[in-house]
C-alpha cells in the first residue's frame, strides 16, 4: 500500500451535490478510497450548469474549477434515481461499498429509496453518512441550506468577522464554510469505518453546516452565555491590549501580522529586531503593567516603525525574530510560499482532458507523503466501467440505458 492511501479498500458511494458533502468524497479519494460519484443522469451535478450561467470562470473555458476542487479523483456514473432502474442501480452498488455518502435532504432521500433503511437493507453494516445545513432534527431538518445561508449567516461568523463600524457585513468566500466541512464529515468517515473494522458495526454519521460553524466560534457562543451574554471584548488596533498581536501597515500600503501571545518574553527581542531598541529600557514601557498603561503609545510608534518600510524589506528584517509574525499574503502569494510549495500543499495537477491547473489539496498528509490528485471526472465517464466491476452483464447495462435509468 503506498504511503499516501491510508484508505486503499475503501469504496464510496456518493450521492451528493455542490461542494459541501462532494469535497468530503475528494478528501477520502486522496487518501486512497475508491469513491464513485452518482449524478442525476440529465446535466449531472447542478455545479457543473454555474460556468453555463456566468457564476464560475472557467478561465479560457478549460477549467471548471469548482467541480474539480470538490470532485477531484473520483469516478462518475449517470443514474436517474427517479426510475426503478436507477435506484436497483445505487442499491446494487451499495452492496459492494464501504460508505453511502449523502447530501439529499429527507425527502428526497424517501422519494429515491436512498435512505438509510434502503441503503441498510442492501448493505446492513454499511457507513451512512449525511451532511446538511441543519441537522437532522429539529424543524428544519428537511430545509436546505448552503453555507452562505447555514454556516456564514445563521451560523453568526458573518456577525463576528464584521467590524462594529462597517457599513455592511463581511461577504462570505465561496464555499468556505463547505471545504471546512467537507474535511470534518472526512475525519468522521474515518472514524467510523475504524468502528467497523474492530465491531463490524455501522454508524450513521452526520455533519450539518450550522453545527460546525457553532464549533468554529466556540469562545464566542461559551462566552455569550457567561456573565449575562456578555461578549468577548473587542479592541480596534491602537488599543489593542498586547501590541505585538496586531497587524502593521508598511510603506507599501500592505501588512505584517505580529502574534507574540506572551508580551513579556518577546519584548526586549521585538523591539531591537524592529529597530526601536530604545523602547526596551523606556521607563513607560519597563513593566507589564506599565506596558498595558501605554500601550496606545507604544502600538503608535510600532506603527511609525512598520510604515517605514515595504512589506520586502519587513520580510528580511523580521526573520531573525523568534516569535511568530507573517505577511498577510494574497492566494496566489500563498502559492509560492516557500513552507507550501516545500510541503506540497498547492499540487500541480490537470484535468481529464489534459488542461493543466493549481489546486490545494486537503491539509492532512500520512507519512509526510504530499499528494497530486487527479482531475474531476467528465458527467458519466465511468457508467459502465463501475457497473461492470459491480458484476452487471452488459446486456442489462444496455437495458438500463436504453429505459433511461443510467448514462
């Protein structure tokens, strides 16, 4: 087994749309799992049409990348679940699979016959994982949800990222929140299928959108309770209570980030890397209370100091600095960080037509073995090909196509 396919074995069946659940399905395909990806037999995956309407740049029209971030390595078949030959088809699959993975919501799950009892009944010791917007109970467990509705908005990050004296709220990024979930239901699959191999057992897994951005901002949800609802306390930069955790403007119009928790140990040092060597024997700043008592003062003449130089000049003068500070970085700078292209956490890889591209892969690596995923597959591509491993006859294939029920 080689050292990056921790999951070699593993089969997924996934029927699931957009990126939320899917980027689940591309994390378990590079760590080894053979994953085949169910789409609706006319159009395929819904995400596929946002390059039609204008949503996603293709760049050029060779790259649809948001169906290759979260479908990268998988195999596609084309089922049209509203057929009874089509739900014999996922049935018939389930059989030979490790994991059914879902984003359909109750509903819809009932109405194709995938759920968890259908699914158990073909296979009964079978993962069955489901990612949703809000969970499985409560009465919203049949609402939709997308993570600009469930996690960014009804989850409170938008709240909390906003500054009290913005004009608007923060705009969310896409699919942020979905990537972020699509490795938790991952880390949940794993565990799960550790579970059936030591019990032979099992589980129903579930992830919903609004639970993990309740988990994203824990300190501020266990804070809200505390005290009367008070919440975390909120300094603007020039009076931030430590001054080394903040962000410093440059000459150049951009922004070192300092992050030195413990003021204490890192002043002294700070401030000589800085070129304020003066400061540290300054009788205003001599004591930690001191330091807290002047911290406007202090926190102004760093940012005098920082808006001397450029961000280059920042990146040489601070390298020396023990404690922890970076460049806030552009995503095509975080390309050629030096600590990402090192540890391969942006693979260069191309699509199944060849057209190559960048894309980052999951941040979980075994062995210190980086991965180079493979493109996203065409709608469809491998209908026969993953029928035919399940043990179907071409002759039923055949029939399968020409009723309608697949690809």
């Amino acid at each position: 087994m080689s050292v990056d396919n921790v999951l070699s074995g593993v089969r997924v069946l996934e029927v699931a749309a957009w990126t939320f659940v899917p980027s689940a399905g591309a994390v378990l395909a590079e760590w080894g799992a053979e994953v085949i990806k169910v789409e609706p037999r006319a159009g395929g995956d819904p995400q596929r049409g946002l390059v039609t309407m204008g949503i996603v740049d293709e760049g050029g029209g060779a790259v649809n990348y948001m169906i290759e971030i979260p479908n990268r390595g998988k195999k596609s078949i084309g089922v049209d679940l509203s057929t009874p030959g089509g739900r014999d088809v996922v049935r018939e699959l389930a059989k030979t699979c490790d994991v059914f993975l879902t984003s359909y919501l109750p509903d819809r799950r009932k109405k194709f016959g995938i759920d968890v009892d259908d699914i158990r009944e073909a296979n009964p010791s079978i993962v069955y994982v489901r990612g949703s917007g809000h969970g499985p109970k409560g009465p919203d467990a049949n609402k939709p949800g997308y993570d600009g509705v469930s996690y960014w908005a009804r989850g409170g990050i938008a709240t909390v990222l906003t500054t009290e004296d913005a004009e608007e709220l923060v705009r969310s990024r896409p699919a942020f929140g979905d990537l972020l979930g699509g490795m938790t239901i991952a880390g949940g699959i794993a565990a799960a299928l550790y579970k059936k191999a030591t019990t032979g057992q099992g589980s129903v897994v579930d992830v919903s959108l609004l639970g993990l951005a309740a988990w994203n901002l824990s300190p501020d949800v266990a804070v809200s309770q505390i005290h009367g609802g008070s919440a975390i306390p909120k300094f603007g930069h020039a009076d931030a209570p430590n001054p080394l955790v903040g962000t410093y403007r440059t000459k150049d119009g951009r922004y070192v980030q300092l992050m030195m928790l413990q003021l204490d140990k890192f002043y002294a040092e700070a401030m000589r890397v800085i070129g304020l060597p003066e400061l540290v024997d300054d009788p205003r700043f001599a004591d930690p209370a001191s330091r807290y008592e002047n911290r406007v003062s202090l926190i102004a003449l760093l940012d005098e100091a920082f808006a001397e130089r450029t961000v280059a000049e920042w990146r040489e003068i601070l390298a020396p600095l023990s404690g922890a500070w970076g460049i806030v970085q552009t995503p095509a700078e975080v390309c050629e960080d030096p600590a990402v292209t090192a540890n391969g956490y942006v693979a260069v890889t191309e699509t199944v037509n060849g057209v190559p591209f960048s894309i980052p892969t999951n941040p979980v690596q075994f062995d210190e073995h980086s991965v180079v995923p493979a493109g996203a597959p065409e709608h469809g591509q491998h209908t026969e090909e993953v029928l035919m491993d399940a043990g179907l006859d071409w002759e039923t294939i055949e029939k399968l196509k020409e009723s309608g029920a697949i690809l």
